[in-house]
C-alpha cells in the first residue's frame, strides 16, 4: 500500500529582477560566506568545476542557462 502526504499547495511568487538579485545575494552569503557577485566571480573563474561536476550540484548552470531574471547573465 503507496500512502502520500498531505496535497499542499503553496501559492507561487514570482519575484522582480532585484528580489531575485537579492535572493542569491542572500543564499550565497548564507551558504558560501561571499556575496553572489564574488560567487559568480568564482563559478566563472571555473574555482567550483570540480565541486560542480558532482551530481545535484549544477544549479548556477542551469539557472544561467534558463534565463531566469534574477540571475546575471555575464
């Protein structure tokens, strides 16, 4: 027998280019110690590729690649 959690449905929000901006400026100062501009730095210095290469953590990619607003594209 296959049982399943509760259906919640969390409302989606979609954010400005700044919130966005902010959002991995927050996440990167939380998680890496360093501002998204230095992160970016870094991740196009190729300093992560080794890190980047495991599986799951190719997002920077991806998220550059989709063209999401809030994420600078060079």
């Amino acid at each position: 027998m296959t049982t399943s959690g509760p259906d919640i449905q969390a409302p989606i929000r979609f954010t400005t280019t700044e919130e966005g901006r902010a959002i991995f400026d927050d996440q990167a100062r939380r998680l890496m110690n360093m501002s998204g501009e230095e992160f970016l730095r870094r991740w196009d210095a190729g300093e992560f590729a080794e890190i980047a290469d495991a599986p799951g953590h190719g997002w920077p990619s991806r998220f550059r690649e989709s063209g999401h607003p809030g994420f600078p594209t060079g």
